[in-house]
C-alpha cells in the first residue's frame, strides 16, 4: 500500500512549494520546497493514507493515533496542514456526525460535561492562568500577560452586569469558580454557581473554603435545568458553557433563564459561534473530529440564531460584544503553555490524551485566527411589565474603574 500512496502524494503536492518534508515509514525523505520548514513523520500506511486525501480532522485523528507526527511546535503546523488540505468549506453536520451528535445528546449533561472537564485539574493547571479560567481572554494591550487579560475579562463581565453589593447573581456553568470568587470578593454580591464536573465542584467547594467566603458563595453539583424556581437572581452570567446546550435545546436554555431572572434583571451569555451564516459544524472533518474525541454533544450556530433564540423567550438584547481575535490570542496562550510543559502534561494524561489536547487547543487557535469560529458576549435583561429595563444609555459603564 505505501508505494501507491506515496506516488500520490508526490502527484498531489508537487510543485505547490509547501515547506515541508514528508519522512515516509520506510526512512525516505520527500521535500515539497527547497527550504523545508517542518517535518512530517508518517510512520504508518494510514498515516501516508491521510496524507494522499487530507482533510484537516483526519490529520487530527492521525496525529492523536501516532500515525502521524511533526517537529516544531503546533503554531506552525496548522497553518502548514491547511496548505496540505487546500480551500476549506464548512456546511451542516455530516449525517454520521449528526449521528453521533445525537447519541451523545441522549446521554446525560453531566457525561458529556465530564468527558471534557475531569480530565484531571493538575493537567488543567498546567496550561491555564492561575484563577483556572477557561473561556476567552479580554485583552486590553498587546503587552497583557495571560494572566492580567483573564483578570480584565472577569471584571469586564462584572461592569457589564453592573453587579452591586448585595445583589443575587449565578454562574451557570462556573468551571473553576474564577467568576463567583471576583465577583463576590470585589463586587459584594451573593454568588451561586452550578457545573457538571465533579472535579470542578471539588475545586470550587475548596477555593471557597480558603477564602472565607461560606456565607456569600456557594457552588451546586446541579443541571442548569435542575434549578428551583426559587430564589430568583438579580444577574445571570453564562461563559464558556453554552456550546454544550445544542440549537434544538434554544428554546428550553433562554426560556429557564428568563424565569430565574427577577424582572430588570440581566443576563450575559458568552459562547462561540459559527461564523457561516447556515453552518453547523466546521468542515474538512474538523467537526468530526472535535465531536469524536473532545466535546461530545456540543453544537455552535451562527449567532444571530442565538439571539433569535434569545429574543424568542422574551430577553431584550442590549449589547453584542464579538471576542474572536482575543479567543485567538487566549489560545494560543493556552497552546504555548501546554507545549512547555509537554513531558509533566504526558505524565499526568498520558500520551493520546496530550496530543488530543495539543491538536484541539491549536486547532481551534488557528480557526479563530481564520474566521471561521467567533465568540460573543449578548448582554440581555428582562424588561419589567411596562417594557422599562434600566440601563445606562451608553456603553461607558463598562469601561470604568
């Protein structure tokens, strides 16, 4: 099989200038420019197979199963796999994709939540800021450390949200609990948050403990469907969890936040988008992939569906923020990191599990820098019976000290 596949290769690449050197399983060397910048090790006869008909996810999944290797770092890679695969479309979900994605919907919640979260928190410490924030960085100079820009994106939900002391406000989806911790060690309000993850909630119940913050913070084990219809929440912040809700679910996800929000209350949501207007699921077997191996049952749409969704329950949309060129930075933040520290990371996950990681966290880096995903932040309320929703009439708010 490897003479055929290798013939092909040369046919497809030829004269295309890649700067690229396939090493081939048997130890031959196929340079694709004059000045190779990367090395790509085929080292088996899948490996050259996904090379003769590339697409990226199934140089992803190749990768993650050692058919495939490279040198250097995953930055430049990426940009080098979509010169391998050519033009990239990006449409509906494949009906297998479709399939899958419904298999993993008819699980629970929490199992697709834990297949991505509890991982291990040592392996997420690895590569995230210190608070463990994992969502898009706000970053308000090209100089911002990770860590100032995660900080900066806490306080720029807060001003958002105009918490005040006192108030009610809940985190749906609160991860590590970097959210509900700022918010009630800086801004004064009662927080809840809720998760899936076992992990998470460990984690948080701990940080709240260290402290101090018993009385004003708690953390749920808790479905965002599982709620009570009481106590209501003056503020609602949704980050980083709203990809898992699944577009027919639109309806039931805005329609239970706006029964928990106190009439004048508001809500943000902060969530990736597709960035085609009909897409689903990006192309070239990337979605596939992502579905396969790292977010089972998650679903992005364009976001003007997402404020259809929203608009639909009765939530009033005051501002729409998009984020991508900062998720872009965030990730690549995350990738270097996870690069650095790449031998600790294989201990803790072992090595399929790191290269899964390493391929998706880059990969979604590279599609951000593309445009092909994006990330909003939709500032909504709930309009008081008269149709008032008080807010300041310009944007200055959120840009104040």
């Amino acid at each position: 099989m490897s003479r055929p596949l290798t013939r092909i290769i040369a046919s497809r690449y030829g004269g295309r200038d890649i700067p690229v050197a396939l090493v081939l399983p048997d130890g031959g060397r196929v340079a694709l420019s004059e000045r190779p910048e990367v090395d790509v090790y085929a080292r088996t006869w899948r490996g050259l197979k996904a090379l003769a008909s590339p697409e990226l996810g199934a140089l992803a999944r190749a990768y993650v199963r050692n058919d495939l290797d490279f040198s250097g770092g995953a930055r430049r890679v990426l940009g080098i796999a979509e010169a391998l695969v050519g033009g990239i479309t990006h449409g509906r979900e494949r009906l297998a994709a479709r399939a899958r994605h419904w298999i993993h919907r008819q699980r629970s919640n929490q199992a697709n939540i834990q297949h991505h979260y509890d991982v291990s928190n040592a392996f997420y410490g690895l590569w995230l800021d210190r608070r463990m924030v994992y969502s898009c960085a706000y970053f308000r100079n090209d100089a911002d450390t990770l860590e100032e820009a995660q900080t900066q994106k806490l306080d720029h939900i807060c001003r958002k949200l105009m918490l005040e002391p006192g108030q009610e406000f809940l985190d749906i989806g609160c991860g590590w609990g970097a959210l509900i911790l700022r918010a009630a060690q800086a801004y004064g309000v009662n927080a809840t948050g809720i998760t899936l993850s076992r992990n998470q909630y460990d984690h948080v119940t701990a940080r709240i403990k260290e402290a101090g913050l018993e009385k004003r913070v708690r953390v749920e084990l808790r479905d965002y469907l599982d709620l009570p219809a009481a106590p209501l929440y003056d503020k609602i912040a949704s980050v980083g969890m709203f990809e898992h809700v699944g577009i027919g679910n639109y309806r039931r996800y805005f329609g239970k936040i706006r029964r928990l929000l106190k009439p004048g209350g508001l809500v943000l949501n902060h969530g990736i988008t597709h960035n085609w207007l009909g897409g689903t699921s990006l192309g070239s077997g990337i979605g596939d992939f992502v579905e396969e191996y790292v977010f089972p049952g998650g679903q992005l749409a364009h976001v003007s569906r997402v404020i259809q969704g929203l608009a639909a329950d009765g939530l009033e949309l005051i501002d729409a923020e998009a984020l991508r060129e900062h998720y872009a930075r965030t990730l690549w933040h995350w990738t270097d990191r996870l690069e650095a520290n790449s031998e600790v990371a294989r201990r803790e996950v072992g090595e399929e599990r790191f290269r899964i990681w390493r391929i998706y966290l880059a990969g979604s880096a590279h599609a951000f820098d593309r445009g092909w995903l994006s990330i909003y932040q939709l500032l909504a309320g709930k309009p008081f019976p008269d149709g008032r929703l008080p807010h300041p009439p310009t944007r200055e708010y959120m840009y104040r000290p």
